[in-house]
C-alpha cells in the first residue's frame, strides 16, 4: 500500500483572525483588547467575549511569558489528519502565560522535552508552515 501524504492542518485565515496572522508573518505577536472593559480577547471575533462591545482593536504583545502548564505528546492516535504530527514525536504543548496577562496554548521549541519546565521564562519563536502561516511557537528565553 504506498504511502499517503498527510500534511498537517493549518489554521484558516479569517477576516477576524487576518491581523493576527500579518503580524506574524511580520514576526510580531499581537492580541485584540477591548477598549471599553479593557479584557484580553482571544481567540480572534468582532466582540469582546466579558462585555460583549465591538471596540476592540490589535494590540502588540511583548512576546515574553512563562510555562504555566505542559504536556509531552509521545504518541499520535486518531485522525489520518494527526499522523502528520508523527515526526516531530516527542513534542511538548503548553499554555503559556503571556507577560500583559493573557494565556496562550503554543509549542515549546528551542529545547529537549526534558528540559521543559513549569514556570520556565518563554519566548515567541515564529515557525513559518505556509507562504501566509507564521505559528507563534515559544523557546527558553
């Protein structure tokens, strides 16, 4: 049975997330902030998820947080979409606190997966996937 080639999935560029993604590929990380009641929203939408106003407006981001929680994937299972993951086994997923407050879900990169830990200084590390997908992933600061 030859082999099939199974890419791995990109997130989709919509009208709402599009400034994300520019400024990625710019090498910069922002986040939409409401300027009403002044919450972090994330994931990208046309309102702001605490108190619901459409003011909201891109911000930048320090790039800088911390490993607030972590795990090691060390083996794929599922979807014939999750086996592109495969060569990069072991890989670590983390939630990473961001220095302005917010937390992100990201990769760690830059380092075994021994060398990962809670509360460890992070900082973005840009990995293009596409000619317009830049992934904000985080490396030892």
């Amino acid at each position: 049975m030859a082999e099939v080639d199974v890419r791995k999935p990109l997130p989709a560029i919509t009208t709402e997330a599009k400034p994300f993604w520019d400024a990625a590929a710019q090498q910069k990380l922002v986040m939409q902030r409401c300027q009403d009641c002044h919450a972090w929203v994330w994931t990208p939408r046309p309102s702001c998820n605490e108190c619901g106003s459409e003011r909201i407006e891109w911000t930048p981001m320090s790039g800088k947080g911390e490993i607030y929680s972590f795990t090691v994937i060390r083996q794929v299972v599922g979807r014939a979409a999750s086996k592109a993951f495969e060569p990069d086994i072991p890989y670590v997923i983390a939630w990473v606190d961001l220095d302005e407050g917010p937390r992100l879900i990201t990769n760690i990169v830059g380092c075994s997966v021994e060398g990962v830990k809670l509360g460890m200084k992070v900082a973005v590390a840009f990995e293009q996937a596409s000619k317009d997908v830049w992934l904000p992933k985080f490396k030892p600061a």
